[in-house]
C-alpha cells in the first residue's frame, strides 16, 4: 500500500502525559498537513510543511503542539501536557507540488486520540 | 477569513433521483475548491476540484459539482444517486495566497433504496 499512514492509529493516554503521532506520506509527495477532527466537524488545519520546512501554522496551534518534518519525508506531531480538550482525530495528508496544478490532498486513516 | 458553509447537515435521497450538497465560500483571493468523501472507519477521499478553467468540474464516481463565483457557491450535484453514495462529503477552500485549507462542517448524504 502506498497511501498515506500514520501511527498509532489508537492512543489513550491520561491528561498531563505527552504523546507523539507519527505520518508517513506518499513518497514523491513534499507538501504535508496536519488537521484535527472533532464529532461532527470537519478538519481543521493545524500546520503544513514543504519538504522540511513548517510555512503555515494555525493560531490554534498552543505551544504544546509542535510538529517537525526532519528530513522531508515523515512527520510527527507532540502534544505536550495533554487537556481532555486535545481528544480528537488527527489527521495528516499529502500532496504533490511537482506539477503546479494538482493540489489534491491524500489523506491517512488518522490516529484517535483520546485523553482520560 | 476564508470560510466554507455547508447549510445542511443531513441530505436524503431517493436512490435513482439527482442529488445536490450545498457549499458556499468566502475567500480575498482566487478560490482553489474541493469536495471529498468520508465513508464509515475511512480516511477522507477526494472526489474533484475546481482550481481555473470550466466552471462544471467532473469528479470520481460520477460526482460533478459547478463553480458560481457570483454565488461564491460550488455545489456537488449527481445525476443519479446511488445508495452505495451514502456518506459524508466535506467541501473545502484554499484561498490562493496561503496554504491553509478551510473544510466545511459536513453534509450526511443519505441515498434511500
């Protein structure tokens, strides 16, 4: 399968602990985002990166969240401090930007994450 | 602000019948809009888009959706549902001098047999 994926797919952990998401992307795709979904909203954009560089961050990105993309290809995402706020879907796409008209995004399945 | 409004929650339709989910947008620049598909216990999928050129798009699984810029409106339309098209569909917005996208709430499209 070369969709893609991220890992884990289920976390609990408990309020106070740190967690870490990983996102693998298609593998000729240099453009990855990262959204949350909450029940009965749609994604909501959190950050995007060009190969190994983070252009775009969301307001709603506190300073617990951080993302890096190290080498341009996966990606992970830290929540420090977890809230029960943070449980959520969080979902990471990617995309092509070789040919300048396709800005389609990909999606993986998400990782769930839920804070007791 | 980039926003997207999708004004139904839930759509019924008869299977066989056309169907139509609402989208309307704000942007400051040139609008880059999409629709996708989330089927239960699956990651979203892309279905089509509208970046220039032709305002009636043609997407995957027969799905076509038309560009208003008067209207800021960019409809998904079907000419004949199936039940199989039961799912939640999303319509998003990138405006075209960031990189963020905005998604709308979600509409349930409900195709009845």
């Amino acid at each position: 399968d070369t969709g893609v994926s991220q890992d884990p797919r289920h976390k609990i952990t408990k309020r106070g602990q740190n967690v870490t998401f990983r996102c693998d992307p298609i593998s000729e795709h240099n453009r990855l985002y990262w959204y949350r979904q909450t029940l009965g909203q749609g994604p909501e954009f959190l950050t995007y990166f060009q190969n190994e560089a983070q252009l775009e961050k969301s307001r709603l990105l506190s300073d617990r969240f951080s993302a890096e993309r190290p080498k341009g290809s996966f990606s992970t995402l830290e929540i420090q401090r977890t809230e029960q706020g943070d449980s959520a879907m969080y979902l990471c796409a990617s995309s092509d930007s070789t040919d300048r008209l396709i800005y389609e995004q990909y999606f993986g399945p998400g990782t769930r994450l839920t804070v007791t | 602000a980039q926003s997207v409004a999708q004004p139904e929650d839930q759509v019924n339709v008869a299977e066989g019948n056309p169907l139509t989910v609402k989208c309307t947008y704000s942007v400051s620049g040139n609008p880059y809009l999409f629709w996708y598909v989330q089927y239960p216990n699956r990651g979203l999928q892309f279905l089509l888009k509208y970046i220039t050129g032709d305002n009636l798009v043609k997407g995957s699984y027969g799905f076509e959706a038309e560009f208003n810029k008067s209207q800021t409106s960019f409809h998904l339309k079907k000419p004949s549902a199936l039940v199989s098209d039961s799912a939640l569909y999303f319509c998003a917005v990138r405006d075209g001098g960031t990189y963020k996208y905005i998604f709308g709430t979600g509409t349930r499209l409900k195709v009845l047999a």
